[in-house]
C-alpha cells in the first residue's frame, strides 16, 4: 500500500508516455528507424551528443572529485553549510542556468564588460559560450554538485590513514592515492560519470537557450522535428526512443561496472 502512490505515479509518467512513443515510432512498421538513420543530421547529432555527453562530465568528474575531497576533509557542520550551496544549482532549470550564464558571460554580461579594461574584446570573448565549449562548460554547472553529492559520502568514509601508511612505505603522494584511494573510490566515480553523462546527453534546455539549433546534438534535433509545423512524429518518436536507449546504455555501463567491482570486493 505504501509503495501503490510511486507505482502509479511511475506508471501514468513513465510507462504511459514511454508505451506512447514506442507505439507512435512503429506506426509504420519501423520505417521511421529507417528515415533516421538515413539521414546525415542525425550521425552529425549523434557526433556532436557523445562528444558533448564525453567532455562536460569528465571535466565535471575531475572539478567535482576535488570539490569532494575538500569537503571530507572539513568540519561536519561547515562540510553541511557548503553542501547547501553547492547543491543550490540543481534547483534551478536549464533556461535559467542558460540565461544566468548569458547575463555573465554573454556580449553584455557583467564578466564580459568587467574584462574589457584589459583589452578584452566582448564579441570575441562572449562568442564562446554559443559554441559547444561554452555549451560543455554551461552543463558542467550543474552537473558538478552531482558528482560531489556521489563522491562525497565515499570521501568522508575514506581512512586517510591509509594514505599516510602507504607514504611511510617509501611510497609518493600521487603514486600512495592512486594505489590506494584511486580503486575504491573508482566504482563511484565510474557510476557518477556515467550518470552525469546521461544527465548531459538528454538535456535541451540549456542548450536551446544559449546555442539554439547551431550545435548539432539529438535533443535539440528532436526538438526541431516535433516544433516544426507538419513535422514527422514517427521519426521523432523513433529519434526520441534512439535517444532514451543511448542514455540506458550509460546509465547501464555504470552500473554494470559498480555492481561487478563490488562483487569482486566482496569475493576477495
């Protein structure tokens, strides 16, 4: 009975809609797959997805891992003041990140304008955030409190005496966290990459605001198919179940190699 409130809300949200599109994209008996790979936006929007779905959550990773370790290492309560604001961005929605990053960064954004006494150029400089750097660089801002709020309860429960006794063995700093930090917090890591990847591969909102359709990704793809007018909802449907199978395949992969380091952990 208690678990009846998520099952149908799970069921009217999840399972509906997604049965609506699976339906919707083999109207035509599965001809719409066929329209889609057809055609060359679509490589060229897969292309772009995995390059942008690559780079912002390994720059996020590696931000979002220092953030973390800093973070065991403080105070309980002042670790839990931090932790507030640095969750703050995840209630925000992609156009307002968008928006915030092109009130800061755009042509006119206060950073812009503040550069432009050391011989900045503000067209120049603001070019970057439409392009997919700029993109990569919008997501990481809110895919980073992601990976600190995977990593961190791994951190705090890390023994740093470990660390210490590998250096008493003759080992250096970087070679005593990679042999001995490194592997544990590794499946975490691997599982908040592919997590943060997924997050980065299905978003719109950031990107239709700040790029619109000059980057060529899926979701932006999918979203000019089913705004233009007479568009094609088979193929869009077909597009938007490519789409929802490429962010299972990572989420999956993660997953699959958390499960399998813990079992091989707990066999040895």
């Amino acid at each position: 009975m208690l678990a009846a409130p998520g099952a149908l809300v799970m069921l009217a949200f999840f399972v509906v809609p997604l049965g609506v599109v699976v339906a919707e994209a083999f109207t035509d008996g599965g001809a719409a797959f066929g329209r889609v790979f057809a055609d060359v936006t679509f490589w060229r929007g897969l292309w772009g997805t995995l390059v942008l779905g690559a780079t912002a959550p390994a720059f996020s990773l590696a931000v979002g891992f220092a953030v973390a370790w800093h973070l065991s290492g403080l105070p309980e309560n002042l670790r839990t003041s931090l932790l507030f604001w640095i969750s703050l961005p995840l209630t925000f929605s992609g156009l307002i990140v968008a928006y915030g990053f092109i009130l800061a960064f755009g042509r006119a954004g206060f950073v812009t304008l503040s550069l432009v006494p050391l011989g900045s150029d503000p067209a120049t400089f603001s070019g970057f955030l439409y392009s997919p750097i700029g993109l990569a660089f919008a997501y990481s801002y809110y895919l980073i409190p992601r990976v600190v709020l995977i990593l961190l309860p791994v951190l705090v429960n890390f023994d740093r005496a470990q660390i210490a006794a590998a250096e008493s063995l003759g080992a250096g700093r970087l070679r005593a966290l990679f042999d001995v930090l490194v592997p544990q917090v590794m499946p975490s890591a691997v599982a908040a990459y592919c997590l943060v990847a997924a997050v980065a591969i299905g978003a719109y909102g950031t990107a239709l605001a700040l790029v619109g359709t000059q980057v060529s990704i899926l979701p932006l793809i999918l979203y000019s198919r089913i705004s233009d007018t007479g568009a094609d909802f088979p193929s869009a449907a077909a597009l938007s179940v490519v789409l929802l199978a490429l962010c299972t395949l990572v989420l999956a992969a993660g997953e699959f190699y958390a499960s399998r380091r813990e079992h091989r952990g707990s066999v040895l």
